[in-house]
C-alpha cells in the first residue's frame, strides 16, 4: 500500500512480550516499515492509575508504562501516546501537570517522548488546559494532535492546531464532515493542505499517521488511495 510510517496499537498484554515484539520487528524490516509511534491498550485505566490521589497506584503503573518504553525501543519508536485523565477532573490541573511531567520523565531516561493526545471526554480536549500544560511543563511537553477528537470536542481543528503550536510532533489524520466525525482522508471536507501550512508556520514537522477505525474501511485499497490522496494534498 505504500505505507512506511506506522503506529502500532498494543491490544493486550501478551503483545509486550519479547518474543511478540522480536516477530514485529522482523516483519517492519522485511517491508520496510517505521513504527513512529506506540499507542498503549491500557489507556482507559490511566485515569484511576497515573491521575487518582493514590500515589502507590501511580508507582505501580508507572512500572507497567516501561514495558511500552521497552517496546518502543526494540521497535526505534519515538513516541508513546497517552490520554490521561478523564472529565470531570478530580484534582487540580498542577497535580496532573506534576504527574504527566513525571511520567516524561520516565521515558527520556528510556530514550522515549511521552506525548499528551488531545481526546474527547478527556481533561485534554480543551486546547486551554493543553496550553497550561505546555507553560507549565515547559518544552518537554508534547502533543499528538487528533482531528476526530477535537472535531468530537467541538472545536475548529485548525484553531486547535493553532494553539498548540509548535508542541505539535505527531499528528493523527481522518476526515470529517457534517454528519461524520471520522472518515478516510478525502471523504470529508478537511483541507490538509490548509492544516499543514498552520504547522508548517509553526515550525511543526510531525508525523501524519492516518488513524481511522475498522468501520471507516472495506478494502486495504482505500487506505492506499487516501495515503496518497494526503500526500498529495501535504507535499
């Protein structure tokens, strides 16, 4: 299909094992694939582990989180993609600057960029908490950029990109339109070309990693012609 450029979902914690990610890796290299990024299946229980007020939970978690740092190294993957607490928040927004900059932490000394993707229902859905963050974190603070997640949140993706700036180093790509808030690039009314300019200005040079669900898809062939369809539309 063309595709060099991945990021690997983990669905299960068998899938972290030695062996598993060995299997992986043989076959990136037989095809020429690069995992750019890892998105862990635990990601629903981030909110009771990393971000309760229960600080042996974090501990124990954050034990859990360096499988997914090992992982990423045996597959030269840049970056692991949290989620983070969920709404209503039940601790004020400097704890979970404290706690996500810890966890930063842990991965630079695995060699692994801990990014906070923007998500629906999340503390991070509003691009003004993500900007308290980055103030308070400082350039540590990355993000991956979702467009189905802000469009979900009601916001305009190309403002939220905008205020982001340049902590934008990995972006997840679908389509949208009226009724639809997840399509394959080109079934939608995004203007990618408009979106990389904003990143282009911003000094972002991201990753554009088509995310989109199994439901969006009959054929491995569309995902073919909506690759090259962004390509076409980002160059």
């Amino acid at each position: 299909m063309g595709v060099t450029e991945l990021e690997i979902f983990f669905n299960t914690s068998s899938e972290l094992n030695k062996k598993y990610i060995k299997g992986l890796r043989s076959s990136l290299r037989k095809y020429g694939g690069k995992v750019r990024s890892i998105h862990p299946y635990s990601s629903m229980m981030e909110p009771f582990m990393f971000f309760s007020n229960y600080e042996r939970r974090f501990n124990d978690m954050m034990d859990d989180y360096k499988r997914y740092f090992e992982a990423a190294n045996m597959l030269d993957a840049e970056l692991i993609v949290i989620h983070g607490d969920k709404l209503p928040a039940k601790t004020p927004d400097e704890k979970y600057f404290e706690r996500f900059n810890r966890i930063i932490e842990c991965g630079k000394k695995e060699g692994v960029i801990v990014a906070q993707e923007n998500v629906n229902l999340h503390r991070s859905q509003n691009p003004e908490f993500l900007c308290r963050m980055r103030e308070w974190i400082g350039d540590d603070c990355k993000f991956v950029f979702d467009i189905k997640q802000a469009v979900r949140a009601s916001y305009d993706p190309y403002d939220f990109a905008q205020r982001l700036g340049n902590a934008i180093i990995h972006v997840h790509v679908s389509d949208n339109n009226a009724s639809n808030t997840c399509l394959l690039p080109g079934r939608g009314t995004m203007d990618y070309g408009k979106l990389k300019k904003i990143l282009d200005d911003n000094g972002c040079d991201p990753a554009w990693i088509i995310e989109v669900y199994r439901t969006n898809f009959n054929e491995g062939d569309e995902i073919r012609k909506a690759l090259k369809l962004l390509g076409d539309m980002t160059k």
